[in-house]
C-alpha cells in the first residue's frame, strides 16, 4: 500500500501557486515541490494540520491510499 499526498490537485483547485504553499509550510519552493512530487516520505503534523486548515479538509481527504505495491513483511 501506497500513501500519497493530494497537494497537487488541491492546491491547482484553489489556484495556489507552489511558492505560495512554500510560504505557507515556511519552507523553501524547491522542499515543497519535493512534498508535492512524493519525493519525501514524511511530513510533520504541525504541516499536516496547517494544509488541512488551509484547504478545509481532513487528513483522510489529504492523504490518498493505493494499493499499487505489494506489502513486503
């Protein structure tokens, strides 16, 4: 199972540009492209609850579940 974060799509239905979602995480546009493009594989909850305020969500809305990968034990 696979977590991926929805920022993408949320954040082009607000017509949010990348380096406004920086400004608002207070990290660097290059960090959260990185977020955006699922090339970190953690996030903190302090940003976690600031993008569910922002985008009037859930985490469960945030945050997308895919069974693409098998679970290795």
């Amino acid at each position: 199972m696979t977590v991926r974060l929805r920022l993408k799509e949320l954040r082009t239905a607000k017509e949010i540009t990348q380096r406004e979602m920086a400004a608002l995480l207070n990290t660097t546009e290059t960090n959260y492209r990185r977020l955006e493009g699922q090339k970190i594989s953690s996030i903190s909850y302090i940003n976690l609850d600031t993008l569910c305020k922002f985008f009037g969500c859930t985490p469960n809305e945030l945050l997308e579940f895919t069974n693409d990968q098998p679970v290795q034990h």
